[in-house]
C-alpha cells in the first residue's frame, strides 16, 4: 500500500467539546498529504477546541479522528508525544522560553522529542533555522529578535521533526501586516515541500489572495468550502 495517498488527517462524525460543552457537532472533513486549508470563524465558534482536540490537548469524546497515522479514539496517554513528532504546532503567542537562547530552545524541544545524537541535533537545528532565514540567530535571546523573527523561531521549532502537517493557531494575527505577509510566505514553501497546513485565522486578506479551501466553524457545525458555499466577507 501507498501510504503517501492517505490522507494525512481524517475526522467523520466527530463532536468537539470546549469543557462539558459541545462547540462543534457532526464534524467531517480529510486534509491531504500536500494541502493547505485555511480554518475560520468567530472567537468562540471551536477553532481552537478543534485543533487542540487533533493534537491531543483536549479528548476526543465521540467520533473518529485520525491524525499522522494516530487513532485519536484510542490514543494512551504515554502515546501523545509519539503523535506530536509527527506534527507541527503553531502558536499566536509563541511560548518561547525567555531565559533561553534560540538554540537552547530548540535543543529543549528535540530532547523532549527523543534527540539524542549531539552531532545530529545540531546539523538538524542549523537546517531549520536557514530554511526560517534565521542561520545568525541561535546564539540570541528571544527578546533580542522582533516579532516576526520569533514567529520564525516558532516555525523552525515545529519544523524540527519533520511533521506530516502543521496546525497553526493564528500565526499571524499579532504581527504587523507586511510581517504577516512574510511569515505566510514561508508558510506556503514549507507547503510545497510536501507538509500540509491547517492555519486558523482572521485575515481577511490571505482569505481573499489565495484560493486555499476554507473550513468554517459556524453555528456549531463545520462547513467545508469543498461542498459548501464559504462565505468569509462577514466578520468572524
């Protein structure tokens, strides 16, 4: 079998707690290997819970989903790192540690994630900074780079195990827009390596620039611009 023509992320049925409560009902959709979908919709309306719910943050309680090869329906708990290899988190926020340097984050993340070879550890953190275009920046704090730069942070450290997608929580959504527009266009090289993206946002412009399939959380259902008329030109 081909396992390069299975989706890289599949979801039938499933419902999507925020708490106790169900903020997205009867959820289907596939995400292949090569593509790059755009998730939207108001504050409050699942996007988060959703993606959180796909790397394992939050359980999945009822339906399917498969994620990089990982039956979220039967997933331990010992099993989740072994998941999150296989992905790329993106957050708005960062979560860098500040009393690090950039390489002593990175190195942090690929021992949490099974590194153990100096040698390697170090060829792999110089190739995902020069691929990010931060090759000068592992010896700095992260306070010592600007927004934009820490995002490339961000995105090199996702990069590091060489994930089947990335997820990321609104990239772009505290940065300027021409630092926006940057960041997003490293998004799209990654993409056309081969990593599928799924990219929660609110910008209205990418949304109108690219013709990237739109999955939208709205009252309580998820709506897939594949089989579905989208419509972003409201607020959300």
């Amino acid at each position: 079998m081909d396992f390069s023509t299975q989706p890289v992320l599949q979801v039938e049925h499933a419902t999507i707690f925020q708490g106790i409560n169900p903020v997205l009902s009867d959820v289907n959709f596939s995400i292949e290997q090569h593509e790059f979908v755009f998730l939207i919709g108001r504050t409050g309306s699942g996007k988060s819970s959703l993606l959180k719910t796909l790397y394992a943050d939050l359980p999945l309680k009822s339906g399917m989903v498969e994620v990089a090869g990982f039956d979220l329906t039967k997933i331990k708990n010992s099993e989740i790192p072994f998941l999150r290899r296989k992905l790329g988190i993106i957050f708005q926020d960062f979560q860098l540690f500040n009393d690090r340097t950039i390489e002593e984050n990175l190195d942090f993340v690929m021992k949490a994630t099974g590194w153990k070879d100096k040698i390697k550890i170090k060829e792999r953190m110089a190739e995902v900074l020069v691929l990010v275009g931060l090759e000068n920046a592992a010896s700095k704090m992260p306070h010592q780079l600007s927004g934009g730069e820490q995002q490339r942070v961000v995105i090199a450290r996702a990069l590091l195990n060489e994930p089947s997608i990335l997820l990321a929580d609104e990239p772009t959504g505290n940065l300027d827009p021409d630092v926006a527009d940057g960041i997003f266009k490293l998004f799209q090289e990654i993409n056309k390596k081969g990593t599928a993206i799924l990219m929660a946002t609110h910008n209205h412009e990418l949304l109108r620039k690219y013709p990237y399939r739109v999955l939208k959380c709205e009252k309580g259902q998820l709506l897939d611009s594949k089989t579905h008329d989208v419509s972003f030109d409201s607020p959300f």
